[in-house]
C-alpha cells in the first residue's frame, strides 16, 4: 500500500484529503506544517505528498526545498494543492522540485488524475 503525505493547515482539507486518498487505497499521514512534515519525513519518508503553499510555521515552498536536498527526499512525488494559481508561484513550485500542481477546492477525480500523472496510482480503466 502506498504512503501520503497530506500538508495543510486546514484540518478541513486534511480531511477532505484522507477521505479521498483512503478510497483510493493509500495509507494516510497529516501534518499541519511544513516543519511538522519534514519531521513525519524522518521517521518515514512518504510515497507521495499533498502540500499546500500558505502555512505557518514553515511554507510549503521552503518546506519541499528542504526536503529535496536530503537523503531520499527526491524520492516523493509532491503534488501542490493551493489556492495560488498564478504562473509566478506555479513556476516557483515546479522550480522547487514539485511534481504537479492542483487548485483547492479539488475532488476525487482531480486528485486521482493527479496521482496517476505523477505515478502513484495506475490509470483508471476506460469505461
């Protein structure tokens, strides 16, 4: 079974996000911020990560170029979900080491066509 990661200060998107990516067969971590994820990627490095932009403590930016200079961080296919949508702040994330990138509010179908670009999950057969 597969690992993620889900980095948000909202618990209500962390929720959102573990309902989700439980239905699809993922076993499910949170963390609130960016110093909280680096820890949780210490003790166990994720398969993938869900990462939002704005939050305290430690951003997500800073947050996943610090994780990809350790040992084993360019291991995680990282998906940013944030409400920055400019081409400025896409740029910066892809820059920074980021997999893909999806607008909040998502849902099942966008998180799963996500995962399957990114190659966490197999493409859905079509019906």
């Amino acid at each position: 079974m597969k690992t993620c990661l889900v980095v948000d200060d909202s618990s209500v998107v962390r929720k959102v996000a573990r309902r989700i990516l439980e239905d699809l067969a993922f076993t499910v971590r949170e963390a609130a911020d960016g110093q909280a994820a680096l820890d949780a990627c210490d003790e166990a490095m994720p398969d993938g990560i869900l990462l939002d932009w704005n939050m305290p403590v430690m951003e997500g930016l800073e947050f996943l170029q610090i994780l990809r200079k350790r040992e084993g961080g360019d291991v995680p296919r990282v998906i940013f979900c944030t409400t920055n949508n400019d081409f400025e702040h896409i740029t910066k994330a892809i820059e920074a080491g980021a997999n893909e990138y999806i607008m909040k509010p998502f849902d099942q179908d966008i998180l799963r066509e996500k995962l399957e670009e990114v190659g966490l999950l197999e493409k859905a057969p079509a019906t």
